[in-house]
C-alpha cells in the first residue's frame, strides 16, 4: 500500500498518496485542479499554466500542480483570490483567438475549455479586434481531422506521438500567435494506435473522420464493457444512442482506463470493431435458406440434433466464459464432440508488444481453464464421421479454406448460431440469431490471465436471445448466466477462490503473480 501524507486544501486536511503530484493527489479524494496539458500517461508539460495553486508560506508561494509533489503539512490554496485571478487570466489568454461556437463543435459536451469557462471564468470577451485565423478540416491521416482554429497548443497529441508510439509525427511549429500543431511534410499520422489524439484532445481540434459531426456527445450513452478485437481485453466505453423510434445504435468506442490491462489507450483496429456490432448482422432464423422464426429454427436443430448418428460441438474463442461452461455441459447431455478449432482468427506477427495481439479472439484463455481442445488435428478426428456440426458463434471460414469446408459439408450439415451474416450462416442448414456481446453479458480472460467481466450495454427494440438461452432451448440443462457462474466456481479449480459475481472493475489476475502494470 502507498504510503499518505496529511495535507490542507483550502483549510481542509486531506490525506492523499504520498509522491503523487498535487493534481493526481488531490484529484483522487475528489477535488480538482484545472488543467489542461497535463495527463497521467504523458506526465507535466507546464505550459498550459491553468494548474497554478497557491502554496501557504511556500517558496515559491505560486507553483504548477501538475509539477508538484503531495508533501506533509503543505497548505494548499484553490480558492484564494490571486489563485482565481489567475484562472480568469489564463482562460482569457486561452479564448483570445478561440472560436466561441460551442453549438456547432464536435466536442461540445466533451470539452474541458467550455467546462472551465462556465466553472472557472465566465467573463464576457474584451477583444476588439479580430480574432487570428487558422486553417480548418487538416487531414492529418489516420482517420484524425484537425482543425487548428480550436487548438490551445496543450501538445498533448505531440507528446503522445512521441512518448507513446514513438513515432514522432505531430510537432508545433512557428511561435506566438502563428504557432501550429502539424504533421512533418510528406509524414501523415502512419501508426496504429493514431485515433488517441482524439481522446487525449480536451478542446474540439483532434476529431475523428469517422465520428465527427454523427453524433452529440450530452445524447450519447457511455457504457462500460471490454473489446473484443484480440485477446489483450482493452477496456473501452460503448459510446450508443437510441433516437426516437429508431433501435439503438453504436457510435463510437473510446478507451476506458485500466492500469492492470491497457492503461489509458486502445488501438485504432479495436476502436472500429464497434461497426461489425451494428452491421450485417444476423437477425432472423434461417432454415434451408428460407427466413423463418427462432422458435423455428430451434426445433429444426433439435430435430437434427435427434437425428444425427454424431455431432461435434465448435465452441468460439470468443464465446464468454460462462457460454462455453453452458456449451459443454450441453455436449456431455447430448453426446457429442466438442472443438474449440479456430486457428484463422490468429494473425501471425501482427503483434506489436504494446497492446495489439496476434490472437484475435477475445477468451481463447478459457479453453485451457475449462479443457476445451482447440487443435486442428482434434477437429479432424472429431468430424471425420460427423453428419452434424453445430458451431456456436465460430466462423469457420476463417479457420479452413473454401475448398475444405465445402469438403465438410459434403458429408456433415452445418447449424451456425452466431450474430453475423456470413459464410457460416449462408451455407448453413440451420442459422439461428444470438445477442451480441455489446447485447449480453459475461466473463473473458486475456492474454495476461487477467478475468475480466462486462455488462449488457445496448438493448434493441427487439432483443436477440442470447447463447445460453438458445443452448437452453436446443436441451441443454444450464438455466443463465447466474447458474453458469455458479458452476464454474463449483467444478473449475482456477476458479475456486473467485467470486464471479463480484469480480472487480480492473478484473483479477489468475496467476500467480499479479499481471505488470500497463505503462500507458
């Protein structure tokens, strides 16, 4: 445990994380300092000047908190006048060539230099003279538009560039009122994890071509849950909004602090699987290439189920935990194969040591706990005399070529239960539609072994049932996700000493040695 100091903030005394900066410090029992350029991952740059707070018989007396340590005894000042003043003064110096069209910005709503002037200043303009033009709607690359007119030169975009991926593109160029954040010539933003700059913007001048102007910030709901791009688990906000008489839609993804998992960042790949959650989905159930009802195609897969001499059982990497407990419960009752076979969601050497994994799949770490085999000679064995294959959300046609799958369903009729449309659900007997995970909720395990767990985030006018309930009306015995958990901490022996009803936020690392902190 950190060790704490005593400290007074405006006469009150607060026990704060000793070695911490006065803004982090502070922060964490609730009471802000205003600051702009400075963020955790990117340490102090001093240059935005907002943070200044008075230290009581200091020497200095007036001192950047961003640049200061949490001390025993020390006097804070937030409230006193010269410390107000000097807020007023830097948010007019701020606003001076600002465009004050807070309507129309991308980032209203999101914007700490709106937030500061309606809490810290709201004076009326004294400027009687023009305001210094800036260019508007810079393709920056990426996806990351810029317009210059908004930027307050915090450079926190440049130190990420810089800090983070290493990669340098982003500097401010020329001084005083002609200074620029810019892109170095024939140097576009070329790096993946480039959109960030638009999160670690405070003010609306990094935005994102694929967001801008979609939708206002103040109608977004912001739910928290865990994306599913690889197997690193990046905790993300599901940015949705449900406009009137239209079914809830998915916006955007944003990163979603976790210092056991991705630190304050996500890669610019996982922050655009939101589009898959909305589009081509599986809807309806499908039977002989004919739309029918889902009760329909559940008895239509009971009877083939009935009917079949052998049935193999194809879990996905990315079911949740509690899925594939329910999964494979349900082939013990019914007799057949069960195969985690998914080798084509893995990308050889597109790992890059930061965040991206080559696994693209979300809880392969699961099969090992739940002793699921996931092998290609496995899946051989098991459909060599198959007449039946029942894949639960796993898109075989990532894992065999054409011409091998054709080859397999020659001999075996295929059941594809899953969330898009598809190869797998366009060859299929049977299609049945299933929530997806932004519609469901369960357990995952990364990569790290860090258990992890997420909520249902979007409800749609007309909600999919989710696997467990279609696993349930196909025979199996698990009731829901409840049950589930409750028989994972009963027959996992990894999971004995886990509470699945009350994993923490940051998720529980499963080894022996808790999971290295992110150092983002």
């Amino acid at each position: 445990m950190a060790d704490k100091v005593k400290l007074f903030v405006n006469g009150q005394e607060v026990e704060v994380e000793s070695g911490k900066n006065l803004i982090d410090a502070i922060g964490a029992v609730g009471i802000e300092i205003p600051h702009l350029c400075y963020h955790p991952a990117l340490g102090a740059d001093g240059n935005c000047r907002m943070c200044l707070v008075g230290i009581e018989d200091g020497r200095p007396p007036i001192v950047p908190a961003c640049k200061t340590k949490a001390a025993e005894g020390m006097k804070v000042l937030l409230d006193a006048d010269h410390i107000k003043k000097i807020q007023h003064d830097v948010m007019e110096l701020e606003l001076i060539n600002h465009p004050i069209d807070c309507p129309i910005c991308d980032q209203a709503g999101e914007c700490k230099l709106q937030d500061y002037y309606m809490k810290y200043d709201g004076q009326k303009s004294r400027m009687t003279v023009k305001p210094v033009m800036k260019a508007k709607k810079l393709d920056f690359g990426a996806g990351v538009v810029h317009d210059q007119e908004r930027c307050i030169l915090c450079a926190r975009c440049v130190r990420f560039t810089r800090q983070i991926t290493k990669t340098g593109e982003l500097g401010i160029v020329n001084r005083t009122d002609y200074a620029r954040v810019n892109i170095f010539p024939g140097r576009p933003l070329a790096n993946r994890y480039a959109l960030n700059v638009v999160d670690l913007c405070p003010v609306g001048a990094m935005t994102s071509s694929d967001f801008r102007f979609k939708q206002r910030a103040w109608f977004l709901t912001k739910s928290p849950s865990i994306c599913q791009g690889c197997s690193k688990g990046c905790n993300i906000f599901i940015d949705h909004n449900r406009e009137k008489y239209k079914d809830d839609v998915i916006y955007r993804y944003r990163p979603r602090l976790n210092e056991k998992v991705n630190g304050y960042f996500i890669c610019d790949e996982g922050r655009m699987t939101y589009k898959a959650e909305n589009d081509n989905r599986l809807t309806t159930g499908i039977v002989s290439g004919k739309e029918t009802g889902l009760s329909e195609a559940v008895e239509a897969t009971r009877r083939l189920i009935s009917e079949a001499k052998k049935t193999v059982f194809l879990v996905s990497p990315n079911n949740t935990l509690e899925q594939m407990y329910a999964i494979k419960a349900f082939a013990a009752e019914a007799g057949a194969a069960l195969s985690g076979f998914s080798d084509g969601y893995i990308q050889e050497g597109d790992a890059d040591g930061y965040l991206i994994q080559d696994d693209k799949s979300a809880n392969r770490a699961s099969f090992e706990l739940l002793g699921i085999e996931g092998s290609k000679d496995g899946f051989d064995k098991a459909v060599a005399d198959a007449d039946l294959v029942i894949s639960f959300n796993n898109d075989l046609s990532k894992s065999l070529a054409e011409a091998d799958l054709n080859a397999l369903l020659e001999k075996a009729q295929l059941v594809y239960i899953g969330t898009s449309l598809g190869t797998c659900a366009s060859k299929a007997a049977v299609a049945l539609p299933i929530a997806s995970y932004s519609e469901d909720c369960g357990s995952l395990i990364n990569i790290d072994q860090v258990l992890q767990q997420f909520a249902v985030a979007v409800v749609k006018n007309e909600p999919a049932a989710n696997l467990i309930e279609v696993v349930q009306q196909l025979g199996g015995s698990v009731a829901g996700v409840k049950e589930a958990r409750a028989g994972l901490m009963e027959s996992v022996a990894a999971l004995k000493d886990v509470n699945l009803e009350e994993v923490p936020e940051e998720g529980i690392a499963l080894t022996d040695n808790e999971v290295s902190n992110v150092a983002a």
